[in-house]
C-alpha cells in the first residue's frame, strides 16, 4: 500500500514535468494512470518547442540521471514508440554538472583509505567529464604515470534505486493492463536495464570489460584499449592511462593531424565487426566522445560501463540475415527469424519475407552511403506485433549502438557505408563458420554443456512439479491454458524422459557424422 502510494505521488511529480514539455504521449502510450495523466495534464503548464522525441529528451534530462538512462533505453524501441521519437532520443546526453572537487578527493580517500597525495603526484580539480553516473579527473600516478580516473556520483546508487523501483512498478502495471505487450517483455526490460546500472555503478566491472576487451585486441595494432591500474581501482573509482587522441568526429583535426580519413573509418568498421561476430562482446556506448583517433591512426576507446554480448549461435543467425537483406534474399533473411525461434512458427514464412522486402526495398534502394541497417533493423522491429515477435533485447542494444556508428562514420565521410566494407568481413566469417565440421563442432559444444546442466535442470522441473502439485504456486493463466493443452497438466515424467532421449540420440547421430 505505502510503497503503491509513493510510487503514485512520484508519478504524478514526473508525469507533470513530462506536461510542461508537452510529452505526456509517453504515458499516454502506455496507457496507464489515466487520472494522474489528466491531473497532469490539467495544472501543468507547457513550455516546449520542438519535435515530440526532441521534447521528451528533454523532459528525461531535467527528470535525472535515472531518467536518462531509461531515455537511452527507450531509444532502442522504435516498436513502441516509433522510429522519429527513438532517434531524437538517441542523441539524448549523458551531461550533467560536475559534483565539486572536494567531494571526488573524499570519495578517493574512502575508497583506498589513504590521501589522495599518497596516490597520486597531481590531480586536477576540474572535471575533464561529467555523466549521470560518475565524473572523470585527470591525474598523474606517484609513479609518473598519466592517468584518468572516474568515481561515482555521491549517494547515486541511493537515487537510482528509487528510480528504478518505479519503473519495476510501471511495468508490472502494464503488463497486467495491457497483455497485448507482453510480448514486449517491459518487466524484463527494467530488469535488464537495471542490471545493466548495477554492473556502471560498481566500477570494478567496467575494469574488466575493459581488461577482457584489451586481450581480445592484444594483437591487434589497429584498435586500443586503456590499461587498468589495478591498485588504485575499486568499487567507486576506477583508474586506467590515459588516452591521448582526437576524438573521432572531429574531422577538421583529424585532417589538420594528417589522418588519411577513410582509413579511419575502415579501422573503426573492422574494430566493430571483431567486436560483434569474432568476440561477441561489443562496447554498446560508441558515442564520439569516448572514440579517439590516436597519433599513429590507431583507434582507442573509453568507456566501458555498457557492453553487449551475444552468443556464438545468434551471431551466426544475425550474420545471415544482415547478408540476407544485402544480396536482397529475402527469404533467406525471413527463415533466419524462424529459425531463431524470433518469429513464432504458427506464421507464415512467405508472409513475412513479403515483410521483410517492403521494409528493406525502400532503404536499400537509396545510393549506397545512405543505406542504414540499423534503420532498416529499426522498421523490421516495427512489425513486430504483425508477427507476435518477441523482443530481443541483444538485438535491440545492438540496433543502437549500429545507429551510433554509422552515424559517426558519415560524420567523417557523407559519402561512406561501413556496411559496405565491413561485408567482405561478414561473409569471410560466415564462410567460414557455416562450413559443415564447424557447426557441427559447435552445436556439440552446446550440447555438451547441455547436458552438464541437465541434472540442475531435471531437479529444478522435479521442484516445480511438486511445488504446482502442492498448490504452492500461482501460474500465470496463459500458462495454465497451455498446460491444459498438453494432458492436463501431466507433463514432468515424460518430459524429462523425451529431454534424455532426444540429448541422447542427438548425440549419437553426431558421433557417427564425425
């Protein structure tokens, strides 16, 4: 009740900022709270100029960090709120005014429990960067070495928790209003994002995203990562080298420095792609500011508070159904999304390959350094509801970051696609992960450690039969529908014994393949 009502009160208190910049749509989209939209609505007087995306932007700025994080969140689903809304709000900032300097020494001082003298010969007092989350300094080690260090905000986790319980709360209330979202997967959406902000605020795990991302680059001289000073990191300070460079937008600079241009972009386009398909682990925050352009033309990173990851399995669909749309094989791009379980199998391939070409016709017919794929990603989301696909969250923190860069590449070059040369990349992978023995090595891989969590698993359905059996749980009436379906219900002996035989068989017709 109490934690209802204060949700309520702070509701009301967003949904009347949300008015005076005219961007109440956001919670009249998902329908929710029609009397606080209205009071809201009613004693709130508007202020805004501007696009609808370019309102609520702002509107998420002046709410804080937490609203931030969850504007840069909505940027990836353009099928909820649409695809002009979306990218107004992917240029939504992550600026905020630096906290004083006083505040960053304590942090440092309780973090190590020494002075902030002891560890470092200088610090400079000034901020070089300020975001919802931390603040960056720049110093120099006892040891002379330069450095960037980045602590959190004083009392952020406090304020994020809050936040972050409302937008639980909302969730929940639209799925139990509106079960035409389910499938948009709000509830878990939240989660994600807020696991996602948990990981940002302990700062020993962009530590070592960054470590991780720095082996899967060791040999490579085209793209750096900074180094981890280890003894002077901890949960909220972080410390690595300093990177030296120009950041990757600004063109005059990087032309005046002598930097042959489309050799920055090609690095940057490879650097991506090693990301997504070799590794599967993508830095999902390639804004400009945290690109540099470094004296040799190598490329460098900063940043690693977000990350993507995605398996080797979706890699494979995903790079088949990107060369799909680019030799226009539609089908082929269609039965991709059976096939990873993205469209359910009760719809028709033929129907959704028609789809898939009315979305990908009018952007790849535009000249070759206009074609987005992340757009084109964007309006195949859109259709989602058509075919009751299901929302894949890897996919969408990647169509985002796609967006980014290939926005920060046509700011160097209007006339280059990193498609376009990242396609001879893609299809080398694909030839080479496709091949028979491959798949069948990693398929085997998979099923291996299948089966090595498979008596958790059979223990786990043996705990909810029982459980369901006792009554002790409450399925959700979809789910008891579906049960109904298959044998009232009787489902856990026969399972598990079709799971076993089916690993086993599946197994066996491998062993002898090879």
């Amino acid at each position: 009740m109490f934690r209802a009502f204060g949700h309520i009160t702070r509701l009301l208190q967003i949904a009347r900022l949300l008015a005076r910049h005219d961007a109440l749509f956001l919670l009249e989209t998902l329908d929710i709270a029609p009397s606080v939209v209205w009071l809201a609505k009613t004693f709130s007087k508007k202020n805004a100029e501007g696009r609808p995306g370019e309102r609520l932007a702002r509107a998420l700025a002046e709410a804080g960090p937490s609203f931030i994080k969850l504007g840069q969140a909505l940027s990836t689903r353009s099928d909820i709120l649409g695809e002009e809304i979306t990218a107004d709000l992917s240029e939504l900032q992550d600026n905020l005014p630096p906290f004083s300097s006083e505040e960053a020494r304590s942090a440092i001082e309780a973090e190590f429990e020494q002075p902030v003298e002891v560890l470092f010969r200088s610090f400079d007092d000034e901020a070089i960067a300020a975001a919802s989350i931390a603040q960056v300094h720049f110093a120099e080690t006892a040891e002379g070495e330069a450095v960037a260090v980045k602590i959190l905000r004083p009392g952020i986790e406090q304020a994020f928790n809050r936040d972050l319980d409302l937008f639980l709360w909302v969730a929940q209330l639209v799925e139990k209003t509106r079960p035409e979202w389910r499938r948009l997967k709000p509830v878990e959406s939240i989660r994600t994002l807020a696991h996602s902000v948990e990981i940002e605020m302990d700062l020993r795990f962009e530590a070592s995203a960054a470590a991780e991302m720095a082996e899967n680059f060791a040999d490579d001289e085209t793209f750096h990562v900074p180094g981890i000073d280890w003894t002077r990191t901890g949960k909220r300070v972080l410390t690595t080298t300093r990177i030296m460079g120009i950041p990757i937008d600004d063109r005059e600079a990087l032309l005046k420095a002598g930097h042959d241009l489309e050799d920055v972009i090609k690095k940057s386009a490879a650097a991506f792609f090693k990301q997504v398909f070799r590794d599967g682990f993508f830095h999902a925050d390639l804004h400009p500011g945290n690109l540099f352009v470094q004296q040799d033309g190598s490329i460098a990173a900063v940043d690693f508070g977000i990350m993507g990851r995605i398996d080797r399995r979706t890699r494979r669909w995903l790079g088949e159904m990107l060369l799909g749309f680019l030799s226009r094989n539609y089908r082929r791009a269609a039965e991709v999304h059976f096939e990873a379980g993205w469209v359910p199998s009760h719809h028709s391939v033929e129907a959704f390959t028609q789809a898939c070409r009315s979305i990908a016709e009018p952007i790849l017919d535009k000249p070759q350094n206009e074609i987005s794929i992340a757009r084109l990603l964007a309006h195949l989301f859109q259709v989602t509801e058509t075919f009751d696909m299901e929302a894949q969250p890897q996919l969408l923190l990647l169509q985002k970051t796609m967006l980014v860069a290939e926005g920060t590449v046509r700011a160097l070059n209007p006339d280059a696609n990193m498609w376009m040369l990242a396609r001879p990349l893609i299809e080398e992978w694909m030839n080479e992960h496709m091949r028979p023995e491959q798949v069948i090595a990693e398929e085997l891989s998979d099923m291996t450690e299948t089966m090595r969590r498979l008596p958790r698993l059979l223990e786990g359905m043996e705990q909810s039969a029982r459980a369901m059996a006792g009554g002790e749980v409450r399925l959700h009436p979809d789910s008891v529908s579906a049960l109904k379906r298959s044998d009232n219900g009787s489902w856990s002996r026969t399972t598990a014994f079709g799971l076993i035989t089916l690993v086993i068989a599946i197994v066996l017709l491998i062993a002898l393949a090879l």
